[in-house]
C-alpha cells in the first residue's frame, strides 16, 4: 500500500512544479529569461513557444535581450510580448531584441503579491484534490481490508498533503519577498 503514498507523492510533485513554473513568469525586480521563455510566438501559422525561437539572455539586472534566429520572427516576436499582458515594452533594433523592465512601483508590487497568493490558493486546492482522490481509490482498493489499515493509510496521505501544502506556502513567502524586496 505505499504505493498509494508513493502515487500520491508523485503527483503533488508535479503541482509543485507547475507552481514554481506560475511563479517564475511573475517578475520580480530582476530580470529573468523565464519569464518570456514560454510565451507563445505565431511563426509561420503555428504557435511556438519562445524559446524555440531564439536566445534570451539577461545581460543586465534590469534587461532581457532575445536573439532570433531568423530575422523574419522579430515583428512577431515584438507582437507576442507587447499583447503577453505583462506590461513589457520591447525595443527592436532589426537585430535583437531589448526588453528594459521598469522599477516596480509600489502599488504594482501589491498586485503582485495578491497574483501570487492566488496562485498558490490554487495549487494548495490542487494537493487536496489529490488527496481526496488517493483516499476515494484507497476506499475502493481496500474494501475488504481492515478499518485501521484504511485509517492509517489515510492518515499518511494526510500527513504527505499538509508536508505539500507547507512547501507550497513556502515557496510563496519567499517569491512575496522577492516582490517587495526594492
């Protein structure tokens, strides 16, 4: 039966994952190449991620610059960001790409961190999902199995989701930090 917790584990794992993904595209004051990495680009009539795309790197504290490598994509790209609603403003030089991030003002910070803690709101309603889909499939595994078993099974999920929602809480003090570190 620890497959269940083992099970459980996993996929509090990759919530976990998906979470710090959310939270790297929140900006911080310091420039970061997740966050437009996988911003969605029309190139030639598909989506593509940005990434594919071309090079971004971040020459400075307060500057991302993306590098295509075809010169064609550089309008789309420039589009791409401007409507990503994350407030940017490329400058295009027919070569590069610049992105200069501006000094968070206060306020700005606040919307932030309330982004922030509705992510995590979200992935902590996440984990108890999934433990309470481990302990509907335990029940159904376990129907002939004794009471205490099933209870202490349940209690080690229990224990395994609150060990998650922990990390998740975390994970959010320290990225709230870095929003309102100036």
């Amino acid at each position: 039966m620890s497959d269940f917790i083992a099970a459980t584990k996993t996929k509090m794992d990759k919530t976990i994952e998906v979470y710090k993904k959310d939270l790297v595209q929140i900006r911080t004051g310091r420039a970061n190449a997740g966050m437009v990495e996988d911003l969605k680009v029309e190139y030639y009539g598909a989506m593509t991620p940005l990434n594919q795309l071309g090079t971004i790197s971040t020459p400075e504290p307060r500057l991302i610059v993306i590098k295509p490598y075809d010169n064609s994509s550089i309008k789309a790209i420039e589009k791409a960001i401007q409507s990503s609603g994350m407030g940017l403003s490329p400058n295009n030089d027919g070569v590069v790409i610049r992105i200069p991030l501006p000094e968070l003002t206060g306020e700005r910070r606040k919307e932030l961190s309330k982004l922030v803690r509705q992510k995590s709101e979200e992935k902590k309603v996440a984990i108890r999902n999934i433990r309470r889909d481990m302990i509907d499939d335990l029940k159904k595994e376990m129907a002939e199995a004794s009471q205490d078993e099933v209870k202490n099974l349940t209690e080690q999920i229990q224990k395994v989701t609150d060990s998650y929602i922990a990390k998740i809480t975390e994970i959010t003090e320290s990225k709230e930090k870095d929003i309102n570190t100036i």
